[in-house]
C-alpha cells in the first residue's frame, strides 16, 4: 500500500499537524517531508498540487492543505 506525503516547513502549526497526522494514521504510514530543510523537493510538491504547507497528499493522490503556515512560494526564497 502506498503512504501518505505530509509537507511542512517546520513551523508550530505544521509540527502540530505533524503530530496529529502521526496520531491518526500511523508513523508508517506517511512520510514526512520537511520542506525548509528539503528544498529540492518543493517542485515535487508542487507537481502533487501542494500550494501551501502543512500539506498531506494521499496515496490517491488528493492534496489536503491544513492550515495554513506558509506557501511554497515563501519556502523559495
């Protein structure tokens, strides 16, 4: 079965949905890819349809935006 994607920036609100992602489907299940220290994988996300972080992209590929904590474009800079 393929994971869950989950995009932050490393900000409070997205370490927060961090835990609470873990919390409900599971460590295993999901990837955690932090985007402030990851920056070559912004354009990766961004193909997934990311448009701001915290972000989960399912296995169906669906983009779920929590929040909001930054968007991919401040993550460029």
């Amino acid at each position: 079965m393929a994971k869950s994607i989950f995009y932050h920036a490393g900000c409070p609100v997205c370490v927060s949905a961090e835990n609470d992602i873990i919390e409900l489907i599971g460590e295993t299940q999901v990837d955690i890819i932090h985007l402030g220290e990851e920056t070559t994988r912004i354009k990766e996300a961004e193909s997934a349809g990311v448009k701001s972080v915290p972000a989960l992209v399912t296995p169906k590929g669906h983009v779920l935006h929590i929040n909001f904590g930054a968007s991919l474009d401040d993550l460029k800079n």
